[in-house]
C-alpha cells in the first residue's frame, strides 16, 4: 500500500459551444454560462474541491481561445495552471497533458483527479467524500479509479459502467472492480440496468497514481505516452507550451474511454449520490432551473400564456410565448433558437445548417 506525496485536481474545460446555443458559442461555452446556479460552471468545478486541493495544485487545461477567460474566471490560480491545448484532440490528449504536468511537478506517485468543467453537483460535502475516498484508493494501489454516479432513473444520456465484486478498501465510499464500460442505452435497457443493481452511470470523472497512467498510455495509447513523457520533461511553462505547440497536431483524435479505460482490466468503481448531472442538452436543463405551476422554465424578459412543459430564456428581445408545450426557446441579442424538447440533441445538425446558410 501506497501514500501519495501529493493530490493534484485537473479540470478539463474545452467545448464547442454547440450544445447550448444561442446562450453558449465557441467564445463561450457552457462552463462559461452562469444560468446554473449563479455561478459559471467552470467556478462551480473549482469551488467543490475547496479543503481537497489548495489552488496551485488545481490545473485547468482549456483551448487557446479560451484562455483569457479562464483566467479572469479563475484569478487565485497561478497563470502555469491553465494550461492551453494548439487544437482540439478530444480527452485522451488532454488527460496525458495533465498527467506531464502533473508528473513535472509532483513525481510518478502524485495522484490526479481528472474532472470536467461543465457538471452540476447538487450535495457537494458527498462529492468531496467520495473524491477524497478515491484518491486513497489511488494512491495505495495500482489501480485507476473512475468515479461512478449511483443511478436513480434509467437515463438514456450517460453511459455506464458494469460494475462487479466489491473491493473493501477500508473507505466509507463502496468501491469494486469494472467489469466493462457500455455506451448509452435505449430506454428498456436503461430499465433493465437501473433494476440490477449492477451499473452505475459512468461520470467521466478519473482519480489515479502518474505511474499507473503512465503504464496504461504505453500499452493502450503509446502516441500519448510519449506527449506525456515529453511534458513531464519540461521546466517550464513556457516549455510545456512548445511541447504542445509541437506536438499536439500529430496526435490522434480519441477520448480516455477509448484509448484507456475500455482496454483496462486495472479499474475500481466507486458508487457515490451526489446530485449528479451533465446537464448534456437544454431539455435537462429544467432539472436545476426553478419552475413554475406548469413546469416552465421562464428567464429574462419573458411572458408565457398558456404554456407548459417549456424552457423560455432571454437575454437580448422581449420574448412571448402562447399556447405552446415542450419547447425550447432560448433568445440572445443576436441569435434565437426554437426547438422541440425532444430534438435538442440534434442542435450540432442545426448548427451545421446554419453556418452553410452563412449564418
């Protein structure tokens, strides 16, 4: 068994700003939009891990657009901290840049949490309860630990994880072995996984030793492995940045789920309730936005007749609403969206439209 010299947390904040939009662009995405609790997001993520990791321990790896925005959001970290993707190489590239950074400055057996800027948590103290339980488990074995989320309806948005004997690990937090992880289910498989009590939704939330990382890139993804190497290496910010600069182009397009953890037979689950959600589409936004007697959503400069089941939010032109149910409508000074609840998920199809009609 292990102790780690250090706990570091790494906030991935990249995004397009398709999903939300008109409220989100590319300039800024959702961990930017403050409509979720009053905060962004992105100083949401921050704020969870207050008494788990002081801030100089705290990364943030972004986009090079975003940059300057994520530092006037996040002035206690130091500049070093956010650290700027060339260009866009899904989570795998961004996950073995940490794991350098990380490395750089803490050692092999420095532990990382990998997070994501975009979540809502409604029971934070849990959250931290289980991400401080994870990072023991880290640190004491050689395991990669992944953080699932006790599901508490069958979703068909998130993907899961098959979850097998339990691990008794001396933590309050119940941990056991992965079995496989399974990509989003319909609704009666969704169903079936909720009433065996055998999956969890996978949260794409990771904790793990350097070294444990290290083993799994050289084996599952070695292109990464050698980036990860190779900012480990560096001294520097500044060198960091040219390590990227020069090597991020060349690198595959692929997510940790693909590169690591679906080959990985080395992985403990926890099972923790904390509120969880991705908050992936506007239709889910309703879950954490106040409602009224006909289960609106209504924001801004808004008046609603007649109306049920919608969302209504403006921030630019008055907005009327009649006789209407299970919509979307989201107004800003230069866009305007309406949609039905149930085709929100095909915004980025919308988005492509528009911007062949030169929009």
């Amino acid at each position: 068994m292990r102790k780690s010299s250090s706990f570091y947390a790494v906030i991935l904040s990249g995004g397009s700003g398709e999903r939300f939009w008109p409220l989100s662009t590319p300039e800024r995405p959702k961990q930017f939009l403050t409509v979720f609790g009053g905060k962004s997001l992105l100083r949401q993520a921050v704020d969870r891990l207050k008494g788990l990791v002081p801030p100089e321990r705290v990364l943030v790896v972004t986009g090079k657009a975003l940059v300057k925005a994520t530092r006037a959001g996040l002035p206690e970290l130091p500049r070093a901290n956010i650290v700027s993707e060339p260009c866009r190489r899904d989570t795998a590239a961004a996950v073995a840049t940490a794991c350098g950074v990380v490395e750089g400055r803490g050692g092999e057996d420095a532990v990382a949490a990998i997070l994501t800027a975009d979540q809502v948590m409604r029971d934070v103290p849990a959250f931290r309860r289980v991400l401080a339980d994870a990072a023991r488990a880290a640190a004491r074995s050689d395991d990669i630990v992944t953080m699932g989320v006790a599901p508490d309806y069958p979703a068909t948005g998130f993907g899961y994880i098959h979850v097998g004997k339990p691990v008794d690990i001396g933590t309050k937090t119940v941990f056991a072995r992965a079995i496989r992880f399974v990509e989003k289910p319909d609704a009666k498989t969704a169903r079936r996984y909720l009433a065996s009590g055998r999956y969890v939704w996978n949260a794409g939330m990771f904790v793990w030793r350097v070294a444990t990382m290290k083993a799994a890139l050289l084996k599952g993804a070695p292109a990464l492995a050698i980036l990860e190497a190779t900012v480990a290496s560096c001294r520097t910010a500044r060198g960091v940045q040219q390590a990227l600069d020069t090597y991020y182009p060349q690198l595959p397009k692929i997510s940790i789920d693909y590169a690591v953890m679906e080959k990985a037979t080395n992985i403990l689950v926890s099972s923790g309730a904390f509120g969880w959600d991705d908050v992936g589409t506007w239709s889910s936004a309703d879950k954490h936005l106040a409602t009224d007697a006909r289960r609106n959503v209504a924001k801004g400069e808004v008046a609603l007749l007649d109306v049920s089941d919608s969302i209504v939010l403006s921030t630019g032109p008055q907005v009327g609403a009649l006789g209407v149910a299970n919509l979307v409508v989201v107004a800003t000074k230069d866009s305007v969206l309406v949609a039905d609840k149930s085709r929100v998920q095909d915004l980025k199809k919308l988005l492509a439209k528009l911007n062949q009609n030169g929009a």
